[in-house]
C-alpha cells in the first residue's frame, strides 16, 4: 500500500514537473504557431541562472592551502560568512530562491531579445525553417554555456531546511511515507504557474487580446491594437516559466549545459499528447505521463514487461494520438 | 524537341554530371582536406539517407522525426546477415532493404494517420521505443551499447558452403573485392548515383506530382475524391528504404550497428540536412549531409597546434590573436560553428544552401555553362518548393486554443 | 570454385592494392602505398603521429578536455621539452626524451562524442588522412570496444583511455588493444573487504543498475563479492541511461527492506542519482537497525564534483587519485598542475600513462610496427607510473596494479581535495584468471 502510494505521488511529482518544463512551450506554439526547438536551452538556461546566483553568493575568500605547492588549492569561505556570519551563511543557503526572483527578469530579457531579434521573423515561415532556426540557437546557447561553466554537472542544493524528506505518512498514520520537501514544493509551485499563466490569458484583457490575436491576426491588427507587442510579451512570459521550470529544477538535477536538449523531446512529447496549444491538455498529459512512468518503473511491473519503463512515455504517445487525433485536450 | 523529350536530355545530362562529380570526389575533395575514404563514404551514405528522406519531407512536407530507426534497422540486419549468412554484400543490402521497407510500411501505416506534428512525434516516438529497447532489454539481437559485430566464429552458412573463409575480423565483400578504403567508397558512390537517378525518376514522375499535390492541399485532394493514403504511404516506405540501405552502407563499409544510429539525435541530423541543403531540391539534401559531416570531421579536429601553423605566415602576435578568436569555433567548439551555419543559413536563405547557390549563379554573367544551368534548374526547384512552402496545410498544424 | 580467404590481413593488403589502384586510376597520390611501406603508416621523415580520440561534445566533455591536456603534456615530454614528468620516474625506462625513435612526436585530435559510430569515424580519420600509427583516448566501454576493434582491422595499435567494463579486456580483447585503466572485477575484489570492514557481514543490498554493458558488468562484479561476503541482494534494477531523473526507481528502495544501495551508475548518472537519493532521505535511514549506507563502486573526481557534499562519506574505487605521495604521481600532478593550474583527473593520468608506455614500447622494439609494439608491451613490468609495480598482462592486455578504495572526503581542506584514499588494495587482491568464465576472449593475432 504504502509502495503505491509512494508511486502515485512520485508521478505527480514528475508529471508537475513536465507539466511546467512543457507549458512555455505549448504557450508559444499556442499563440505565436512557432515551434521552438530552443525552448530547452531556456528552461537550461534558467538552470543556470541559480548556478550563476550560487556562484556570486558564494565568491570567496580563499586560503591557500600551503601542504600544496603543485598548483593554487585553495580552501574557499564566502565573504558572505566572513561578513555577516549566520546571516550570510542563511543567504547562501537560500540561493535557489533567490534565483527565482532573479530569473523573471533576466529570462524576460532573455525573451524579448529572442522574439525581437530572432523569432518574430520567423512567424510566417513554415515550421521546418523554425526548427532549423531555433535548433540552431538552441546549440549555439548550449555552447556559450558549456564554454562558460564546463561540461560537468554542478552541484546547487536547496536550502537546508528542505533539502531533506518529509514524513507525510505520519500525518495520516501510514507507515514509510516519506517524500522530499523540495519535490513537494516543486509540485505545488508548477501548479501556481499553471494557474496563472491560465488566469494571464483567460481574466486578463491583455490574454483576451492575444487570443483573439491568435485567431485572426489582421483584424485584431485592424481595430487598432498592436499585436505584435503582444506576442512579443507572450514570448517572454513563456521564456519566464521555462525559466523558473529549470530554477526550480536545479536541486533535483544539477545542472549542465546539455540539460535542455535532455528535455527538449520530451516537453515536445507532452505538449503534443495533450494537444499542440493547449494548456490544459499539457497539464494533463504532464501528470499522466509522471504517473505512468512512475509506475512502470516498480519491479513487479518490470518483471512482467521487461523495458516497459524504457518505452512507455511514447508507447502512451501512440496510443493517445491514435484514440484522439489532436492529443488529449486539442481541438481540431 | 518535343518538351518532354528536351526535360528527360536534361535529366541524363544532370545525372550525367551528378556521376561525374561523385566518381572524381576522391580528386577535388582533397582540395577541401576531405579527400579520404571513410569521410566520403559517410557522404554518400548520409547523402542517400537524405535524398530518401527528401521524397517524403520534401516532396509531401510530412515531417518524419523518427527515420533513424530505419537506419538502423538496415545496419542491424545487415550486420546480421553477415553474421549468418555471408559476408558478401549483396544479400546484406537486400535484406536491409526489405526489413526497413516492412517496418517502415508498419510504422507508416500508423502515423499517416496523423499530419503535421502528430506524425512527427508518432514516428519519433516509434525511433525513440526502438532506440531504448536496442540499448537495454534488446541486447541479445542488438548487443547494446557495444554494438553488433561480426565475429570469425559466426556460422556464415552460405560462405561456408561455398567454401570462403574467412579470418580476423571479417570485412564485407563483393565477390572478392573486400569493401574497404576506396573500393568501399566507389561502393557506396554507385549506389548513391543509383539512389539518385531512382529519386529524379520519382520526382519526375505522376507519383511525385502527385505528391507534390498532396503537399499544396491535401483537403482539396480528399474532397476531389483521391484517396491520398497509399500515396503517402508509398513516400514513406520508400524513404525508409532509403534510409535502411544507408544504414546498410553503414554496416557494409564498417561492419558495426549500434543503437544510438536510431537515437531522436540521428533522426534529427537527417532532418537538419535536408532542411540545411534545401527542402524539396534534388541536390540540396546531398549536399546538407556532406556540409554537416565536414564539419564533424574536419571542424572538430582542428586544435591550436593546426590553427597556429595556418595562421604562420601571420607576425607572431598577430598569429596569436588570430588563434584566439578562431579557437572557440573549431575542435570541441564545433558545435557552436554549426549551430551559427544552421541559423546565418535560414536566416539568409531561406530555401537553405541551394537557393544560395541559385542565387549566386544568377549573378553570374552570361550563365551559359552547363554547371550554371543545371544549378540554375535546381535552384528553381527550390523555389517552387518554397512556394509550395507557403500554402502548405499538412505540415501547418492547426493552432489549437490556448485553453 | 576456388577457395578464397579473407583474412585480416590480405584484407589489408586489399585495401592498399585497391587504393594504389584507384590513385593511378584517379591520378591522386595515396597515403599508403604497399612497396614504400612495411606496415600502416609507417613513419617515414622526421616526425611519428599519434591520433588523441576524446570527447570533446556531450557529457564527458570535460573528462575528455582533461585526457587532451594530459596527451598534450606527454607529447611534451617525449619531445623533451617541459620537465619531464613521469619520464624522471618510470622505470625501466628506455624513452630519450628526442621524441619516439629519434623522430618528433606530433598529434592530431577527434571528436568522439562518446558515441561508437563518431568515435570510429574520428579514428579512421586518423588514419587514413593524418596517418596516425596509433589512436588512444575514450570515457567509455562502448567507444573504446569500437574503436579498438576498428585498430586491429586498420592495423594500427589502441591504446585505451577511461574504459572500465570487463569487456574490453575480456571477451572483446584485440591484440592490438591495450588498457592500462582497471575494470569491474578489480572494483569489486577492492572494495569488498571494506565494505566488510565498515558495514559488516549481514548487509542487504539493493542495486541501481545503468541498463547497458557497462552497468551490468559492474553489478555482476559488486554482487559477486558482496554476495560472498554473504550479504543479500534484495533487487538489482536497470534504469535507463541518461534518465535524468531518478526518483521513480528511488521510491521503491524506501520500504524495501534493503539497508546498502549500490548505485552502478558513471557520470551525469551517478551525480542524478546519488543527488537524488541523499535528498529522499536514504542517508538518514536506519533499516534493521542499521545505518543505510549508499555505495559508488566507480568514483571520478570530475563527477564527484557535480554531486557536492552528497558525495561526503560514500565509498567507491578509483584508478588513481593526485593526492597520491609516491614520487610517480608526484611528478605527474607537478608538471600537470604547473602547466595548467589544476591536478590532473584519473581520465588524465592513464591516458598519460599510455601515452608514455606506447613510446616507451617503440623503443624497446626499436619500430612503430604494431607487432613488434604489442611484443614490447606484452608482459612489461614497470614502476613509477603512479600504481606501485604494474604489469601489462600478456595474455589480455590488460594492466594489473594496485585498486584504491575512496571515500567522498567530509573535511576538504581544497576545492580539489574531493576524494580521501581509505586503502591502497595490493595487485594480489584484484588479481584473476585471464581465461575465468565469463572473460576469457581471443587477442587474435597481430596485424601489420
């Protein structure tokens, strides 16, 4: 009992996460029609964006150690300690959080300088051009990275006080429920970003009018009201939530610069299952596909069909799309 | 001269040339510093991958994002025919033919169900559940992460009933001539020129037409009552085929399989190809394949040591200089290298490297030679092909709401 | 019918016939031309190539930049210039420190981007174009099986970099292949009797195993000793490779009953997985009145580093490690570390190591032919080199060296002072039969 239930909440706890990896994407596609094959390299990029924090907090002082005379060893104490001792200490620790007030600018940015520059000329182009256009970048990102901060992984915890496990089956009076504080909050805080980006586009006027302008450009062109502004601030709110997507990420997977094209398969799998542009559709997929795949990891399941968790994202893949043509939630 | 019989002169002239070029790559490609075997093998052989994959994308504009399996199922059955049954070329390249060709029509016939992206990721998702298994669980056909090998001990029945022997680590053969070095290339070149003159004929013939008309308006095709499925269908085992005898080739010049030849990456790199070289042109995807695997080869292999001696006729701090800004472009920077061609070349090019060429040999004068005006043909190809780009409804996906 | 043969070696001859008659077909020169050469490659003027394989994309691209310092610190060295390194130390010695046989050392790099295919076409890049006479490199089992079995047919000799399944020295052993790193089984007879020591007889363990080669080599080799120590093991479970995340086959180690996890995982794999299991509590339980305990059987520095302070306290083996005090690994880390300001990696010394012994193979044979290369190293016994008394093993190529079982270090006095050395297992510990079931193979003979 205590071994599904572990299952269930493990699936939900990776289908948030595809959930979010996957909703910048499904945004775009959504609103702008561009297939972004860099959308990896932002959800990387916002990885590395705590990495970068980390590292400014945690510049230290440092020590040679002198029983080394072969090259410089040194023994590292952030000035942050030295300075301001617990408080300090406290800060570092928190530089995962701290990064994600950070990343929303710095990923709007980010954003804004892709539509602007890139991807706004790529609108009326066919999708094949795109793909080539935003791999490209998408490689070129990942290079500026790996030449900056190497190939290797790099540690970024999160803060101690959640780092560890929680009991939750103490709660309910089941025994062996343990499960990560951070996997918990990452689950809770996908749902957040859902919702609003949800509200964004569905409460707001600024969302009606980009609906709407996704339905017929001109004449939403014609009453006056400047698009093109519009999608290119929908860009950077999806280069946001891909953003904080990889912040979040960063104590579950320390990252490297290879971590997007990791993903980039399977954000494209769950959007495309749920249905291309639909939020809801990608939630869902997102969750179903976590869940599945939690599943079809137990032993049991894989003493039976030996390799099923190797395949059944996209044995799920096919039979969705064979079932429902436009994946779970799409519409024709 | 009737209009068809001045096309068809002008197609034994462009495959005249097509031949010429290919047979006396091993003379110019050394001017390039390509000029060696194995690259102009992997040339050809990707070269053939991409034309296949040509007459499904670029003549139907159904995005395959799962081709690599083909290949690889072509390299597997290849090396295990090998294995069991001769180490003579010919029957390998059959039966890779046939299975890629059986499993492509099974997988086709799946996915065609589907258009725009829902068929990309049906057939990425077919690649990905073969690349997975291949790796782990599959290991007893594929021999994993290793890779299938043929070994002297293999029972290779018809050899041994013929009385070959064989010794060492076996190599394939064509009746005696080892495939190797040279011999292996000028292999792979004629089967590349057969692939090419098959594909000509293809985009020539109603069957292309066809398919071409199925890319401008596949609802219009289905309302006028032309039941596009079979059509579709045949692009994609045929473009399979492709891509199995490419696998084939593979195994053939280098007799190895290993799984990561169907990993999302490879199926991706034929689509770069194509994409890069020029969608729907009968040159571009050859010369996309041959652009992405120089630069794998050759960029990546240039180190500061190479970059200082070329820079050497420079004053030292000049040569310094030069060596510094160039450096992170080449060796392991030859990513970043690729990835800026692939975004300079959309961006400026939209019909990829042929519609530069078109370009280029429109600003010649005078363009009289035979070279410029079979380019030129080419290049008008292209944009044809772009034109059709513009209306095309399967590959566009609807938009669906973001609700 | 005639009975024809095809054996490697006619093979070979075939292929230069073919090429010397495609060239005056062609009219272009070739590289290797049967008349004016003994065997492939054969250095003729002033200066010997040597073919440095290494990652330089993907995930073991820092590993792999690390393996090219270290080649580029040996060419160095060979050619006499720099301080010498290993060269003041090794012994026997028979290398001059005037390049290989009188002539200059020179290097051409590649790309393997630790995939078979790229790996092969890299190597045959080598060796057909830069006309490379022995290629060296790798960060996996997979590529350096490949490619070594591409050496043998080519006629060239490997010397392989960081490969560490069985495999390459068992039942895929080539005659022209030789690796100096150790592999599985010396992982294994190695940690074992620590294990032991720190944890006891009545462990039950549970295996996460990479589902590949490699994974199922090391889980064979972990379970076999564990097992004899008379521990359990509760569930052995393949896991994808590059699966990212982890926590689904985390889940059910939880209420398994096991109280060791064995994590047969190497890179990105492992640092995911180990992060992962240290942050579902693993290392705080207390199963069957034990403390759990988390095992790495195969360390890297490099990667340790991508774990951060998870890493602190877990056990595991390595090739080598810089902190190492005999004169050997001493003069190594000096010369590495003033070159490029940092100790080297395991990955850096054997490839560094290699290098030294190619050479230092080519003097005692007085040739580059790759027979008289593989006579040379065949049974070599040397010192010096940073692993005590090592000898290359005529039987599979394989070195045999002492193991050194380590432990994420808890107290760093450095950012590299990562690993702590627990214990130095002498060569007679990790030693086994060439022909044991399961790894015995066939060198095949040479080539040239």
């Amino acid at each position: 009992m205590d071994a599904i239930l572990l299952q269930i909440l493990n699936g939900l706890d990776k289908g948030g996460a595809y959930a979010l990896i996957a909703l910048g994407l499904t945004l775009v596609f959504g609103t702008l029609g561009v297939v972004n094959f860099a959308h990896g390299a932002l959800f990387m990029l916002g990885a590395f964006v705590a990495v970068s924090v980390q590292g400014l907090l945690t510049i230290s002082k440092k020590v040679k150690d002198e029983s080394i005379t072969f090259f410089d060893a040194y023994k590292e104490t952030p000035y942050l300690e030295l300075w301001w001792g617990d408080i300090g200490t406290a800060i570092i620790d928190f530089a995962v959080p701290i990064s994600i007030l950070v990343a929303i600018p710095v990923m709007l940015l980010i954003g804004l300088a892709m539509e602007r520059g890139l991807v706004r000329h790529f609108y009326k182009r066919d999708h094949a051009d795109q793909i080539l256009v935003t791999f490209g970048l998408a490689i070129v990102i990942q290079e500026i990275i790996k030449a900056n901060f190497g190939a290797n992984p790099i540690p970024t915890a999160a803060p101690a006080a959640v780092a560890g496990s929680a009991n939750i089956g103490a709660l309910f009076g089941i025994d062996g429920l343990v499960y990560p504080w951070w996997r918990m909050m990452y689950l809770v805080f996908s749902l957040a970003i859902i919702g609003a980006v949800f509200a964004f586009l569905h409460m707001t006027t600024f969302g009606m009018v980009v609906r709407a302008g996704m339905h017929d450009r001109e004449t939403v062109g014609l009453l006056g009201i400047n698009i093109e502004r519009r999608f290119t601030i929908v860009f950077g709110i999806a280069a946001i939530v891909a953003g904080l997507a990889g912040v979040m990420y960063t104590p579950i997977l320390p990252p490297d610069y290879h971590m997007g094209m990791d993903f980039l398969v399977l954000s494209f799998v769950v959007v495309v299952v749920g249905g291309m542009g639909s939020l809801g559709g990608a939630v869902a997929a997102g969750f179903l596909l976590g869940i599945l795949q939690s599943f079809a990891s137990m032993n049991e399941v894989k003493s039976i069909l030996p390799g099923i968790d190797q395949i059944i994202i996209y044995l799920v893949a096919v039979i969705i799309l064979l079932v429902r043509p436009r994946g779970l939630l799409g519409k024709d | 001269m009737s209009v068809k019989e001045s096309s068809r002169a002008r197609d034994t002239m462009i495959l005249a040339i097509f031949s010429v070029v290919v047979l006396t790559a091993p003379l110019w490609a050394k001017l390039i510093g390509a000029g060696y075997p194995d690259l102009l093998q992997k040339f050809a052989i990707f070269g053939l991958f991409a034309i296949g994959y040509n007459i499904l994308f670029g003549l139907t504009g159904y995005l395959s994002f799962g081709h690599a399996a083909f290949l690889g199922i072509g390299s597997y059955t290849t090396v295990w025919s090998f294995k069991l049954l001769s180490m003579n070329v010919l029957p390998a390249v059959f039966f890779a033919i046939l299975l890629s060709g059986l499993f492509a029509a099974a997988i086709g016939f799946i996915s065609l169900r589907r258009t725009g992206i829902y068929f990309s990721i049906l057939t990425l998702a077919f690649a990905q559940m073969s690349y997975n298994l291949a790796y782990s669980v599959l290991t007893p056909i594929t021999n994993g992460e290793t890779g299938l090998r043929v070994l002297s001990d293999d029972p290779m029945v018809l050899d041994k009933a013929l009385g070959v022997e064989v010794e060492g680590s076996p190599l394939g053969t064509l009746f005696g001539l080892t495939m190797t070095g040279w011999s292996a290339f000028y292999f792979c070149a004629v089967v590349l020129i057969l692939g090419f003159w098959v594909s000509l004929k293809i985009f020539r013939s109603p069957f292309g037409m066809k398919l071409l008309a199925i890319k401008s308006n596949q609802t219009r095709m289905e309302y006028t009552g032309f039941n596009t499925r079979p059509y579709l269908l045949s692009a994609f085992v045929i473009s399979g085929m492709y891509a199995g005898l490419a696998g084939s080739l593979m195994a053939v010049t280098d007799p190895l399989a290993g799984a990561e030849r169907m990993q999302w990456t490879a199926s991706g790199e034929v689509v770069l190809m194509t994409i890069l070289g020029g969608v729907g042109t009968l040159f571009g995807p050859i010369l996309g394949a041959a652009t992405i695997k120089y630069f794998e080869q050759i960029f990546s292999a240039i180190n500061d040591q190479v970059l200082s001696s070329t820079f050497d006729f420079l004053p030292e701090l000049l040569n310094q200089f030069m060596v510094t800004i160039t450096s992170p472009f080449v060796g392991e920077g030859w990513h970043l290298t690729l990835g800026v061609l692939f975004m300079v070349i959309i961006i400026f090019m939209p019909g990829g490297l042929m519609e530069g060429i078109g370009r280029l040999i429109r600003l010649l004068p005078g363009r009289r030679g035979m070279a410029a005006q079979q380019t030129q043909y080419d290049a008008d190809v292209t944009i044809e092909a772009n034109a059709d780009n513009q209306t095309t409804t399967p590959e566009k996906v609807e938009k669906g709401d973001a609700s | 019918m005639t009975k024809k043969t095809i054996s490697t070696d006619q093979s070979r001859r075939d292929f230069l016939k073919t090429s010397a008659a495609t060239s005056l077909v062609a009219g272009a020169p070739m590289l290797f031309m049967k008349n004016a050469h003994a065997y492939v490659n054969e250095p003729k003027g002033g200066t010997v190539t040597l073919g440095f394989n290494v990652p330089q994309t993907g995930a073991y691209a820092d590993e792999g930049a690390d393996e090219l310092r270290a080649y580029k610190l040996a060419v160095k060295h060979l050619n006499g210039e720099g301080d010498g390194g290993m060269m003041n130390t090794m012994k026997p010695m028979s290398l001059k420190g005037n390049g290989i046989l009188g002539k200059k050392v020179q290097y051409v790099t590649g790309d393997t981007q630790t995939k078979s295919d790229a790996a092969r076409a890299s190597a045959k890049r080598m060796i057909e174009k830069d006309g490379a006479i022995m290629i060296t490199g790798g960060s996996s089992s997979g590529v350096a099986i490949a490619v070594q079995s591409l050496c043998q047919e080519a006629g060239v000799i490997f010397m392989a970099g960081l490969t560490h399944s069985n495999d390459t020295t068992g039942k895929d052993r080539r005659k022209h292949g030789f690796r100096h790193f150790f592999n599985t089984e010396m992982s294994g007879a190695a940690l074992a009797p620590i294990l032991e020591k720190e944890f006891g007889k009545d462990r039950t363990a549970y295996h996460l195993t990479a589902d590949y080669t490699w994974g199922w080599s090391q889980e064979g080799s972990i379970k076999k000793y564990t097992e004899n120590l008379g521990w359990n093991t509760k569930a052995a479970v393949r896991t994808p490779l590059g699966a990212g995340d982890f926590s689904q086959y985390i889940t059910p180690v939880l209420n398994s009953g096991a109280d060791v996890l064995v994590l047969n995982h190497y890179g990105k794999d492992m640092v995911n997985s180990l992060t992962q299991a240290v942050q579902f509590g693993l290392r705080d339980k207390n199963v069957n009145g034990k403390d759990f305990q988390i095992v790495v059987p195969l360390f890297s520095r490099l990667m340790a580093q991508g774990a951060g302070k998870n890493i602190k306290g877990i056990y595991g083996s390595t090739n080598w490690n810089w902190s190492l005090q005999d004169a050997g690994s001493q003069a190594f880390v000096k010369s590495f570390g003033a070159e490029y300001g940092f100790p080297p990696s395991q990955a850096a010394h054997t490839c560094y190591v290699q290098t030294l012994l190619y050479a230092n193979a080519c003097e005692m044979a007085g040739t580059f032919n790759p027979c008289g290369v593989a006579g040379a190293l065949e049974g070599f016994k040397f010192d010096g080199m940073g692993n005590g008394p090592t000898e290359y093993r005529a039987e599979d190529h394989q070195c045999f060296k002492d193991v050194l079982v380590v432990k994420g270090n808890e107290n760093s006095s450095s950012q590299f002072d990562l690993l702590k050395i627990v214990e130095v297992t002498p060569r007679s510990k990790v030693e086994y039969a060439h022909d044991m079931e399961g790894y015995a193979g066939n060198l095949g003979s040479c080539n040239a």
